[in-house]
C-alpha cells in the first residue's frame, strides 16, 4: 500500500491503495464514482474510458500509480443534471442507448474526439469510436449524437464539460 494523490473531477483525493491497483477500481471503489464501467479488463471494449490531461483512456488496466498527479475526469466530471455537456444533450435527444452499460465510456471518447475535432467527418468519428464496442449496436446513433453535438454546440464550450 503507499499513499497517493490524485486529482479526479478537479477534486484531490489522497488514497492509500497498491500502486499497481488499476485506476478503474480505485474510481469505483475507492472514491465512489460508479458510472466508470468494468467491461472486459483488457482495455478493448471502451467501457471503462476516463480522460486522464484530457486524453481519453482505458482504465481497467491503468495502474494508479501512472495517474498520480495527472488530471483525471470520469463521466461525473463532464456535466451535471442541471447542465449537461453537450454530448450528453445530444445522446439523450438522439436516443442513442438501449441498455446503456457502455455509454460513458463512449460518451467520455466523444468529448475527447469534439475538444479535438469540433467539426468531425464520418471517418473522423468512426476512428475514434472504433474501440468502444457497443452491444446494442447503436452506432449509427452514436455517430449522428456526434454531429449534433458539434452543430449544436458552437460557443456552447464543448471543451470545457460543467
């Protein structure tokens, strides 16, 4: 066990967990925040994805220790229910989950893929989304929750969540 920092949603936390302890289960465990999902352990589903210095990554197999101070935003960190991040606006009006397990991790990459790209193609959205893997299968929703949120969010700080 050691003690370490870490910056999550703007907020420090000071944990004492194992270093090699992977950051997912720290989020979910050890601070509380549960809408990080475990999907597949191997980084390859895209359930699990936080932006860790606002790059998207699969915490089911970062270790704690490489997140120490790094500034780490779950899906609790991009909006609030009284003001949702544009992307989460747009999912919600495009009806784009069914069973929802792997949303934020989707939606987590679409904020990335936006403060990026605020104007993304088709191709630009299929590459970035190509790793997070849907079981519903609502790809086609995602993508056009993507475009909505880039029309519909000019001046509306896509970048910056809350």
């Amino acid at each position: 066990m050691a003690a370490i920092s870490l910056t999550i949603n703007g907020q420090l936390q000071r944990l004492d967990v194992d270093p090699r302890t992977p950051l997912l289960w720290v989020l979910r465990d050890q601070v509380g925040l549960k809408g990080t999902k475990f999907g597949c352990g191997i980084s390859q589903c895209g359930a699990c994805t936080v932006h860790i210095d606002g790059k998207p990554a699969r915490s089911c197999s970062y270790p704690v220790q490489a997140a120490a101070d790094k500034q780490i935003t779950t899906i609790e960190g991009i909006g609030t229910e009284e003001k949702l991040h544009p992307v989460q606006r747009a999912w919600i009006e495009e009806q784009v989950p069914q069973c929802g397990y792997c949303q934020s991790g989707q939606i987590m990459t679409a904020v990335a893929l936006l403060k990026d790209k605020p104007a993304p193609t088709d191709e630009d959205i299929d590459l970035a989304m190509r790793g997070n893997l849907c079981r519903c299968g609502t790809y086609q929703r995602v993508r056009k929750a993507i475009h909505s949120a880039a029309a519909n969010s000019k001046g509306d700080g896509i970048t910056q969540g809350k």
